[in-house]
C-alpha cells in the first residue's frame, strides 16, 4: 500500500488510500472477511476475480487492485487465475490490471513486493519474484511457448523464471522462459530477457537483454 511497505498504516491512512483508488470500502471489506473465513489474507478491490481460490497461500497479505495509479480505469480489472500453487511469503500489492495465469503443473512464488499495474504473470512451470522488488507497469513473465520448436542441437534447458531480491523491472520489459537474475538488479524499460545473467547489483537492458553497468545501487 505505501511506500515502505513494513510500516503499519493507521486505520485512517488505509481508508485515504482506498478512498483514492476508487475502492468500494464496504465490498473491500465485506471480501476481505470472506478470505479471512477461508484461511487467505487477501484484501481485494472491487474490480478483482478470483478463479482458484484455494490453491493459493497467504503467509502475509496479499493487497490487490488498493493502490491508486494515475493512468488506470475505473473499469480496469484485475484476474487471477490459479490451477496449480501460487504462494505469497511476505506482503505483496498486486496493481490494477494485472492477469496472472497459473497452470495445474505451474507454481508461483512471490517473496513480497509491489506490481505497479497492468502486468501479465502466465507460469506454466515456475516463476519466483524474489523478496523487496519493484516492478513496474505492462511488464510480462512467460515462462513457456506453448508449443516445441524442433532443430538439429537443440538442447532442453530449465524454462523456471528466478528474479532475485530487490530487483527494479522497468515499464514494458518482457521477462521469458529461463531467465535468471541477481539480487539488487535494474531491468531497463522495453528490455527483453531470454537466458540467466549471472552477478548481483548490475543494470540490464537491450534485446536480447546484457549487462550495461556493474556494481549499481538504487533506491
């Protein structure tokens, strides 16, 4: 919901920010205990459906759709749709607009974070966002092709998607099957990953994505 996420709002400051997202409070509240009842920590905006409800696992809160973002809709929905396992280890917020799409063999870990908005999340396999990321809006994680390609050499390599701790993603970056990074990185904008790069605290940009800087902070 704000900021720095490991401080506790006041029952005011999360009723400001529900008011600024345009949350129906009754419903959001009324969801909320219905989650509660079945065993989730889930607090949800209005415009969230869920499919899948018990394959998914709250260690900490999952907000969905509560944070306000300039450029979303009203009529902006955010769909989740979990057959295999989709586990939450630490507080995550889930922006409007996001689809995730987790198949029966799939499983997605989220170590706790924030998705700004209108981001894509399909993992057919294994997807993992590590602890503390930052990800920005329209960015897609695809950790399958839906089909095999057939050549002579061609070797079967993990399709997992592993993005390390405290990762910034940039707007518009496409994240794709195999793809390793380290703690600390930044993802250019419009970036496209396709394979593991190696090392902690670099910037990465381009497509195909490569390192551009070494030894970087960001805050």
């Amino acid at each position: 919901m704000a900021q720095d996420e490991k401080v506790p709002l006041s029952p005011q400051d999360y009723l400001r920010i529900l008011v600024k997202s345009g949350s129906n409070i009754p419903i959001v509240a009324f969801r909320a205990l219905y989650y509660k009842l079945r065993g989730k920590r889930i607090r949800a905006h209005q415009k969230v459906s869920i499919k899948g409800l018990s394959n998914i696992t709250t260690n900490d809160h999952l907000d969905i759709g509560l944070q306000y973002v300039g450029f979303m809709l009203p009529s902006d929905r955010t769909f989740l749709n979990v057959q295999g396992k989709m586990v939450i280890k630490d507080y995550f917020n889930l922006g409007r607009g996001c689809r995730i799409d987790v198949g029966k063999n799939g499983t997605l870990i989220l170590h706790g974070g924030r998705i700004t908005a209108n981001t894509t999340i399909i993992a057919m396999h294994h997807v993992e966002i590590g602890r503390d990321c930052s990800i920005s809006w329209g960015v897609e994680f695809l950790d399958s092709d839906f089909h095999e390609l057939n050549y002579e050499g061609r070797v079967e390599r993990d399709p997992s998607i592993i993005i390390g701790d405290r990762a910034w993603i940039g707007c518009h970056v496409k994240i794709l099957k195999g793809t390793r990074i380290g703690n600390g990185c930044v993802i250019a904008a419009n970036s496209v990953l396709n394979k593991p790069i190696e090392g902690d605290n670099l910037l990465i940009g381009g497509n195909p994505a490569r390192v551009l800087r070494e030894n970087i902070t960001w805050r």
